[in-house]
C-alpha cells in the first residue's frame, strides 16, 4: 500500500509538475475522452504503444506482463511482441532507463505509470480527459530544455515521445483584447513537419494508449462489472421466486 500511494504521489508531482495547468492559467481546456476498456483491439494496440514509447523512461510496477491476457494476448504474444530478451513473462514492467541518468538528465526520475489515469482526474474532468489532451497538444518550443512545450500543461519536462507519430507543430495565436488587456488567444495548429500518422490516425492511436493506461490502474474492471450483472439477474429471479412463496404461503390465511 505504502508503495501505491508513493507512485501516486510522484506520478502528480515529480514529473509532470505540481497540478496541472488550468485553461486561466494558460493551459487549454481538456478535450472529453471516452474510454473503452473492454474493446480488446484497443487496449492490445494502446499496450503495444505503451511498451514501444513510454516504458522506456516509465515503470508499471504494479502490473505483470502475464495480465495484459485479461485483453486478450496469448503468453507467446506476450514474448514475441512485448517482452526485452532479459524480462519474463511473470515480471512486473519495469523501466528501461537506469534511475541515476533519469535524475540527471530530467532532475526526478520519471513516475510509475500503474495509475496515472486514475490520478490525473480533477475539476476540468478525469484523468482520461487528460491524458488524451495532454499526449496530443505538445509542440516544438526551443526555449525548453527538452525542445518541447504542452499545451495542457505549460513547460512540462518531459519531452514529446510520439513526435515522429504525430509531427512537429507550432501554436498559432491570435492577439485579442480583454478588460483592456492584449492576450494570446490560440486559434489552431501549424504543422512544420508531418509525422508518420494523419492527425485522425494519430488521435486514435492515443486513444488506445489512453484506453490502456485507464485499464492498467483498474484491470479487474471489466470482470466487476460482469460479475456485478450476474449478481443482478440472480437477485432479480431471488426476489422473484420469495414474491411467489410468500403469496402461496399467505394464501390460506385470513
């Protein structure tokens, strides 16, 4: 437990920042995501995207290899397609990058991701929201350290891990007057270079990450909630087969 409320801490803290950045504060207002986690397309692609590009600097250390067959992957798939030639099947996902070169590259070593999507809600939505604002809004900003800024979350430090998926972007900003005021009102994006992906392709590629990432802070979800049907339908005919009882016993009594 002490383990799971200290990722969760860092994964508010330590590498995205204290809170996130509210559209008042400069940032944009999160875009409303809808996950889900029982489409088994989904969430296979949004695993296979989070082992290619986030665990290399991110652990999920509360999460086995062997679950992701909860969505449907076979042990061999597993090995084949997801695992280094040094990890098991029975091993939890651990971060490539060595922790002493994370502080000294970054200042903190990156957060485990387990559950990111769980700890990213607030006011403005849940942590799907934000993610999937988050992932899709940075752009080349060469005043920052890494060559990157968010929109969602203004001089993040982490760098833009699906650039070459989505391109390289710059804000394009209009100049309005408020209360006698000049402010920077962003109208859109220009697009400097493409990236492999179309921008649909590339919402949907994020979507499943983010589809992954909410299943990975909950895994047994989707079985609750089967579990949880059952229960009610049995329940239903409980209450059912008493009703008729009751009236047979009551019957004859006046």
């Amino acid at each position: 437990m002490k383990k799971i409320i200290l990722s969760t801490l860092l994964a508010v803290g330590v590498w995205m920042g204290a809170a996130p950045v509210h559209a008042s504060e400069g940032g944009v207002a999160w875009d409303k995501f809808k996950t889900s986690t029982t489409d088994t397309a989904s969430l296979q692609n949004g695993a296979k995207l989070f082992v290619n590009y986030c665990l290399s600097c991110h652990s999920a250390s509360f999460m086995r290899y062997n679950r992701l067959k909860d969505i449907g992957l076979t042990e061999q798939q597993i090995k084949d397609n997801l695992l280094l030639t040094t990890d098991k099947v029975g091993e939890t996902m651990k971060a490539a990058i060595d922790p002493k070169q994370a502080k000294e590259w970054f200042g903190a070593n990156p957060p485990d991701l387990t559950l990111v999507a769980r700890s990213r809600a607030s006011g403005q939505g849940t942590g799907a929201d934000y993610l999937y604002t988050f992932l899709r809004t940075f752009y080349k900003d060469d005043t920052k350290a890494t060559g990157w800024n968010n929109m969602a979350f203004p001089s993040v430090g982490m760098p833009h891990v699906l650039w070459e998926l989505q391109g390289v972007r710059t804000p394009v900003y209009e100049e309005v007057e408020e209360h006698g005021h000049k402010v920077q009102l962003f109208k859109g994006w220009n697009q400097v270079t493409p990236g492999k992906m179309s921008s649909a392709e590339f919402d949907k590629n994020v979507g499943d990450l983010v589809n992954y990432l909410q299943w990975m802070g909950d895994p047994s979800q989707n079985t609750r909630i089967r579990v949880g049907v059952w229960v009610l339908i049995f329940l239903l005919g409980l209450i059912l087969i008493t009703w008729r009882l009751n009236a047979a016993f009551w019957k004859d009594v006046k």
